[in-house]
C-alpha cells in the first residue's frame, strides 16, 4: 500500500491554523481545532452558511467581496451599516443619509459607494473604511436601481419608474451615458468598472418580471442571453463576464441561482434561503448573498466549481 509520503513526497504536518495556500490531495492536522484536514476542489458550486447581520434587513446596498464587504442601509435601519471579514459582521459609521433601494458599488469594506435610493433620492456617499462623505448627486433622483463598478469607476441604471438612465461616475461626478435598451426597476447588475457591465432581470410596467440581459461597453448596451428564470429584485455580483444572478421573485420568491459565462445563464445550486431585495458581494468563484425580504439576517457564501475547499476528515 502506498504512504503519504511516498505519493506527496513528504509527511503530514501539523499546523495552528489552516496553510494559506494548499495543493489539492494535501493532508495536515490542525491542532487548534484537532482535526484532520484535505484540501479538495469543489466539482459543483454550492451555497454554505456565513455569519449573520447583527440586523436583519431587506433593501439594502452591498459591495467588496467575500472575506471583505459592507452592506448599508435598507429596511428596518435606513442609516445602519455592517461590515463583514468573511465571517462577522460588525456594525461601523452610519450613512449620513438612511435610505434603501440603492444602488451600491465598491471593492471592499473600506471603500464603498452609495447612491440614490428611497425616499427617492440622488445622493452619493463615499465610503473611506471610517467615515461617510457626501460627493456630486446623480443627475437623475431614482430609487430601485443598480449599480456595479468600485469607487473611482462605477455605473447606475434602471431604476422606478421603469427607467432606461444610465450613468457613470469617474469619482468626482456622474455623466449621464446611452440608455438601456429595456426601461425597468429592481434589476441586478455586475461589473468592475464603469466601461464593462452587465444588466439583468428587474421588472417593467405592471409586476412583470424580466429575463433581458444587456451589456455595457461604455458607449452602447447590447441585448444578449436572456435570464432561464425571469425575475424581480434578484441580485447580482461578479463581472460581465462572470456573473451570478440570486434570488428574487418570479413571482413567487425563488432561492434559484444563475452563473453566466459570457454567452448565456446556466441555472446552478439555490440559495438555502429563497429572498427578495437581497444584497450581493464578490465573484463567481466566492460569493455572497446577504440578508433580504422576508426580514432575515442570514447571510449564505457561494463557493463555484473549481475552487479549491478545506474539508474535515472524519474518522468515524
């Protein structure tokens, strides 16, 4: 029979904590927690448990990524904000103005943006990691759009009434830029910057949900592969590339989860949790899906396939 060490070329060690970067196969003890460890790559992506708000809340903004992100206003708290390190949340500065229905951008818990939202509004608050700072309004006051992009490059869109108002911010200001091809409200969004976005889902007049998708270049949006699922009050997150559309209502409320490729939606694991009006962080490979309506604190991390996992080895 073949050894460890024969195979890895060297025997298990033990370590106080996880290693930062394991090879897949590699075994090691951890003395902290007195377990065995594998490190194995996931075949299918899932959604796991993460550490819940201190309140629960619907509506409200979300950006940065997995082990470092913030969410902000919403209902019942229109002024709390949270800050998440990839397992708590702590509850830091508030916004100087409460609001929900935002949109939100941002690469971390330490640099965020927050604009326009309900009551409808068209204020911008930057986010420093310690204090909220009011910057230059939208040029269009609106509530349920969305936003994608970080700090010094983001875009809103969409927004009630069934709007088609697209804007980039360069931060310092917004400039109003080519409108969406489908006017709607409560849609989702992904993207790094102001110049490469995707918008989907949402819904026009009336409570019809959509399944359009377009994409953003920075000076025309493109209808390409409609949502499998048409809904409303889903949420977004990652690039326009590769992107993750969770929750919403189709009607009725849905935990479904859909990973784009760049050229169409595949429907992959559901949320444990089906929500509306939820807030999103991160990438397809490390996700988040954080609180929403009916009221929850809960927040659910993705794991997508490929991505390398640490996993207990039970011995009995």
């Amino acid at each position: 029979m073949s050894e460890y060490k024969g195979i890895h070329g060297g025997k298990v060690q033990n370590y106080t904590t996880n290693p930062d970067n394991p090879i897949e196969g590699q075994v090691w003890y951890n003395e902290t927690d007195g377990d065995w460890k594998v490190s194995s790559v996931t075949t299918a992506g899932s959604w796991s448990t993460g550490g819940s708000l201190n309140t629960a809340r619907q509506r409200m903004g979300g950006c940065g990524t997995q082990t470092s992100s913030l969410a902000f206003g919403g209902l019942p708290s229109p002024n709390s904000v949270e800050s998440y390190n990839g397992s708590s949340w702590t509850a830091v500065t508030s916004l100087n103005s409460g609001r929900y229905d935002m949109g939100a951008a941002g690469a971390s818990n330490t640099s965020a943006l927050a604009f326009g939202g309900n009551p409808t509004s068209a204020l911008t608050e930057f986010y420093n990691g310690s204090s909220w700072t009011e910057l230059a309004d939208l040029n269009t006051a609106r509530t349920e759009l969305s936003g994608t992009g970080v700090v010094a490059s983001a875009l809103a869109f969409g927004g009630n009434p069934n709007r088609t108002n697209s804007e980039s911010w360069n931060e310092s200001s917004w400039t109003n830029t080519p409108s969406l091809n489908t006017g709607r409200r409560d849609l989702a969004g992904a993207g790094i910057n102001n110049n490469s976005v995707l918008a989907f889902g949402g819904e026009n007049s009336g409570t019809t949900s959509l399944s359009n998708t377009e994409s953003f270049n920075g000076s025309s949006w493109t209808e390409v592969a409609d949502l499998n699922t048409a809904r409303n009050a889903l949420e977004g997150t990652g690039t326009q590339t590769s992107a993750l559309a969770m929750g919403g209502a189709e009607p009725p409320t849905t935990g479904k989860t859909e990973e784009w490729n760049g050229s169409s939606w595949t429907e992959v694991a559901d949320l444990s949790t089906a929500r509306v009006h939820l807030g999103g962080a991160g990438t397809t490979s490390a996700g988040l899906a954080i609180g929403g309506e009916p009221t929850t604190a809960a927040t659910e991390e993705w794991t997508g396939a490929g991505a390398t996992v640490t996993k207990t080895i039970t011995t009995s």
